[in-house]
C-alpha cells in the first residue's frame, strides 16, 4: 500500500468522497485537534485485515472438536528432545 493521507476531520468533513477515492490506494487518517482519531481503508483491504482475525476463547469455553484436535495433536519429531526438559517437573 502507498504512503498515507492525514486530514483534518473538518476538511474530511468538506471533501468526504475525494478521501473515500483515496482510501481505495492508501490509509486516510483523519484528525481532531492534530490527535490521529480514525483511519479510512479501503473495503477490500478491511476484509483482507479481518480473516486474520483469531478466535480467541475463555477457559472451559473451548468448543470439543478444537479441545480433541488439540489434544490428539502429536508434537514434530524434531522437537522430542523437548520432552527430557520437563520429565521430573511437577505442578
């Protein structure tokens, strides 16, 4: 992506389609009182952004066909030396 636009939000206010044409090849970052305050992005780089999203959940809230997969995950070879380290550990 190119380089960004800053404008004022008052100037975002007079000129919104010429900012919403920009923000279809680069960020537009609007301000208030000289503080950056929000960011206009193009649709396509918004949904490009979001399906790299992460779902995140709460402890016990796993669904239990993510807690079986991770649970039946089998670790690299590679990494089986790994397992000496923590042979005496204890909670």
């Amino acid at each position: 992506m190119a380089g960004m636009i800053r404008v004022s939000s008052t100037d975002f206010g007079k000129e919104v389609g010429r900012y919403q044409d920009a923000a279809l090849s680069q960020p537009v970052i609007v301000t208030r009182n000289g503080r950056d305050r929000t960011v206009m992005i193009s649709a396509e780089e918004y949904w490009r952004l979001k399906s790299r999203d992460r779902q995140v959940y709460r402890a016990g809230e796993l669904p239990n066909d993510l807690f079986e997969a991770i649970k039946n995950a089998k670790m690299d070879e590679r990494h089986a030396h790994l397992d000496e380290l923590i042979q005496d550990w204890t909670p």
